[in-house]
C-alpha cells in the first residue's frame, strides 16, 4: 500500500517530513500512517501538473487516446475492486455491500467519460451560424487547465473519481487533494497511474490537512479551476481564495434535503425509502433526506414503522455480514452529532427512536440510528445538516404546506416526493427548489445524470455531460471570408 505523495509520476516524501495517523473507526486503532504535505508539496504538485498541461502530450492528444487510458483506469479500478472495498471500509467505516457499489460506480464513471472523450474527438467543433455571411465561426471546445480537487471524507474513493476522471477525459491535468480523515483509497489511484503509463504530472496526489494543502492548493496561481466537495464554510473559503485570480471554481456543498411523502402513498414503500435515505453511509450523505415531511392522515403509522425498523438494524463493524449501519467516521464528527441531538432535546425536540450512542460495542464511534419529532421549524435539527444517522419527521397537511416546508432552507441539493398521484408527484418535483430531485424513491445516483445544487449547497454540476463541461473552456474562431475589402478605416 503506497502511503507517499504521489508527484510528477513518482512516490516522494513530504518536503517537511510529515505525517498523518490513519483511524478505523470501528476500533478506533491507527493502522496507517501517511504523509503529510504542506503549501511546498502543493507547490510541486501544481508545477508537475502545470509543466503536464503546458507542454506534455496529454492536452494535445486526441480524446480517443485519453479514452483508451480511461479504459485502462476502470479494468484497473475492476482488479482491486474487493481490496479497494475494504480499504473503504477500513478508512470510513461503511458497510462492505456500500463500499462495493462505490468501487464499482466509480469504474463505471471511468468508462463514461472514456466515452465522452471519444464523442469529443469525433465532434471537436460545432459550427456556428452567422446572420453576417462575410464571416464564418465555429465553437471549440478545449481543456480548462490544471485543476485542483479536493474532496471530502464520506465517499472516499467515488468522490475523488467523479472529478478525476472527467478532468482527464477533457484533458486537463489535476493535483487531487483527498480528506484527511481517508487518505489511503485516493492514492491507489496514484498506483494505478503508473500501471496504465499515465504521462508524469497529469494526475498528482497530495494528502495533507485542508489549512495546509487544501488552501494553499485553492490559493496557487499555477492552478485554473478547484473543484470542491465538502461543507458549506470550507466552501465558501475556497471561493473567496479563487476570487482573487478569479480562478473558476465548481462546489458541491451540504444540505437539508426534503422528503415528501403523501398519504397515498404505500406505507412499507415509504417506510424503506425513508430508512435508506437517511442510514445508508451512516447518514453522512450531502443529499440525505434527513427532513422528512408525511401527510396527517398516515404520519402516525409512519413514524411508528419507521421507529420500529430503525430497532431492528445492525449496527457494527462494516466488514461485518448483515451490519446496515458502521461507525461514524472520526470520533469529532460522532460527538458532533451527539452534540446535535443533545440540542435538539433542549430545542424541545422529542425522541422518538435512537439517540444514543450504541449500546453493547465499547470501541468505535457507534451510534443509534435516530428519529427526531416535534423539531421546531427554527431549530438547528431543523436547519442545519447534521450529517449523521438522524432523520426530523414532521406532519404536513396539503400539498401548499408541504412545498412551503421543503424549500424553506438555504439550502438546495436534493428533495424527494412519493405519491401514487403521478401528477401531484411531477407538480412537486417542479416546485423543489433543488438540483436533484427523486420521485418516490431517495437517493439513487447515476453517473449519467447532473448531480449539484441549488442555493447554498454549490455551484456547478457533476457527473454527466454536466460535469464534463466543468473541464472544458470553449472557444469561438471566427473567419473572415468576404470578397469585398473590410473598408472601414481604408477606403
Ligand atoms: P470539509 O469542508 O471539512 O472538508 C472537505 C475538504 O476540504 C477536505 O479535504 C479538507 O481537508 C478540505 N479543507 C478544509 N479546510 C480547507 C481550506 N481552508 N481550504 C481548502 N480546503 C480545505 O467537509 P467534510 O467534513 O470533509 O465533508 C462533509 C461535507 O461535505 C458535508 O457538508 C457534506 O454535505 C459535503 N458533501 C457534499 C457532497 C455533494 O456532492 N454536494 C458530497 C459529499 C459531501
């Protein structure tokens, strides 16, 4: 397992020699250690990406021949898929069948933008029409530049994929700086870059603390685009630190995702759907469903399914078969959560089920899965994400009240609606204020579909042909082909 920077195609050690302690946090052992980089490590990182751009092949190749190296990074991904896994599980603490679609996604996403690439080789420029007949134009589409990525904890691995690979696709080139909290997957794909013969400097990774890495990476004037994932703060950190060189920059950020759910709508269906957009990943998801509006006539029975099924899952180490729920993922973001519970009681919030940390497992940052009721519509479990296990269940009573409810937040990443009514169904997904939104069902994600938000969770979209462009400048080249003189100034 390679632990060192990884800069201009080879494996280095920090110029200051530091190093970071990797946590399972399902046993609260260190395992690892990686190092650790700081503002000269970034330094390098950038000039290596810098020189790749600027004067390697990588830019200037056709997207077809980035396509075939693509390819290579997803049968690569695919051949360490179950070791990847676990390495995920290990560093995050998930679940092993998460961990496995994660991997497996993010080969998927490889193979995507392999094929955008392509699409891009074969349709270079788009032909523009003119009312002027004396010129003739054409749009082109090119590579951004050198990109800086930095990525969050949660979906160690996928997160740092989806902005990896359509920034290679598009041929630029990318100092990639992961979570500290997971540092270890991110560098496989360091591993990987050499296997495939990716040319030196397209793809660096610096790990290293967000104030030593992340800012000075977001801050470099070598760098042309950050792309970033992760909180609100950080996020609008980051924007201020590109405004300066008005450098472009593309955030997904947190948020307080709706969930609608009216009283035709089938009761286990809704109970599942309510579980599975809170708990999967221990609820530390940017688009959980984590405030979930139920209709008078059936929110009784909701809530009394949806405590007793909350009951029932297995809590434990993720490697562990069965296990639904795993550790939070560092012992500052389990007392945080704790935190939040706590002040939701005192906000005069009830719990309904959970709030605890689990009983019976002594080590790891294990918590209940919990359900908070009568949360006042101004209180923190009520507007601020609390990025753990927790779900907010509230009553509504029509369908003005429920999207009045649902978008009143500042943020706008996802919203879900379920109903038999498919057109009040539609009628909601219009009015949600928000970039991603399900009907009748939470949380699916499809490397082919936009991914981003409205408001404050961020600017820009992922994946898809959205996040493709993300990568990419476009260019107008405007011929003149008159057959008359300009004449202006010369007669
Ligand atoms: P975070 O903002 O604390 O950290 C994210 C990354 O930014 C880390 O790599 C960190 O080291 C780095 N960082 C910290 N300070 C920095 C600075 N001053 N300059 C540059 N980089 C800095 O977020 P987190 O706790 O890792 O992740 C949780 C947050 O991410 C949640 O708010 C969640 O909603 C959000 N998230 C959003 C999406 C999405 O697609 N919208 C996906 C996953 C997570």
């Amino acid at each position: 397992m390679q632990t060192e920077l990884y800069i201009n195609g080879q494996w280095v050690a920090p110029v200051l020699g530091g190093t970071l302690p990797v946590i399972d946090p399902a046993t609260e052992q260190v395992f690892a250690h990686v190092a650790a980089g700081s503002a000269a490590d970034i330094d390098q990182a950038v000039h290596a990406a810098r020189a790749a751009f600027d004067h390697g092949p990588w830019p200037r190749m056709p997207g077809s021949e980035r396509a075939r190296y693509l390819r290579a990074f997803a049968q690569a991904v695919r051949d360490r898929q179950d070791r990847l896994a676990a390495l995920e599980v290990r560093d995050n603490g998930k679940p092993l069948p998460e961990a496995d679609w994660d991997i497996a996604d993010a080969a998927g996403c490889f193979d995507f933008y392999a094929n955008l690439a392509d699409e891009l080789a074969r349709t270079p420029e788009e032909p523009i029409e003119l009312p002027d007949t004396r010129f003739v134009s054409k749009a082109v589409r090119e590579p951004l530049g050198v990109v800086g990525a930095i990525i969050p904890w949660n979906f160690p691995f996928l997160m740092a994929v989806w902005k990896v690979a359509p920034a290679l696709a598009a041929g630029c080139t990318v100092v990639l700086k992961p979570s500290e909290l997971t540092p270890l997957s991110a560098l496989e794909l360091g591993a990987i870059a050499d296997e495939v013969g990716l040319p030196p400097g397209v793809l660096n990774i610096v790990n290293g603390t967000g104030p030593q890495t992340g800012q000075p990476l977001s801050e470099h004037a070598g760098v042309d685009k950050i792309a970033f994932t992760g909180s609100v703060p950080t996020g609008s950190r980051i924007m201020a630190a590109c405004a300066r060189d008005i450098k472009t920059v593309s955030l997904e950020l947190g948020g307080k995702s709706p969930f609608v759910i009216f009283d035709d709508a089938p009761l286990e269906d809704a109970v599942e759907w309510i579980l599975f957009g809170i708990f999967w990943n221990q609820g530390q998801v940017c688009s959980a469903t984590s405030r979930v509006l139920v209709q008078q006539g059936i929110y009784e029975r909701v809530l009394q399914r949806l405590c007793e099924e909350s009951r029932k899952i297995r809590i434990g180490n993720g490697m562990d078969k069965g296990v639904l729920l795993g550790p939070i993922v560092s012992r500052a973001q389990y007392d945080r959560i704790l935190h939040a519970i706590d002040r939701a009681r005192d906000d005069g919030a009830t719990v309904a089920s959970g709030g605890r940390a689990a009983p019976g497992l002594d080590k790891g940052y294990f918590l209940e899965p919990t359900v908070l009721t009568d949360v006042p519509l101004d209180s923190a479990a009520w507007t601020e994400e609390i990025f753990g296990p927790v779900v907010c269940l509230r009553p509504f009573t029509d369908e003005d009240e429920a999207i009045r409810l649902a978008n009143d937040s500042r943020f706008g990443l996802a919203a879900a609606v379920m109903s038999t009514d498919f057109e009040r169904a539609e009628r909601v997904a219009a009015a949600f204020r928000a970039g991603i939104v399900w009907i009748n069902c939470s949380q699916p994600t499809f490397t082919e579909a936009p991914w981003g938000g409205y408001r404050q969770s961020g600017i820009g979209r992922e994946l898809g042909r959205w996040g493709f462009d993300n990568y990419l400048e476009t260019k107008q080249i405007t011929r003149f082909v008159g057959q008359e003189p300009w004449g202006w100034y010369i007669a």
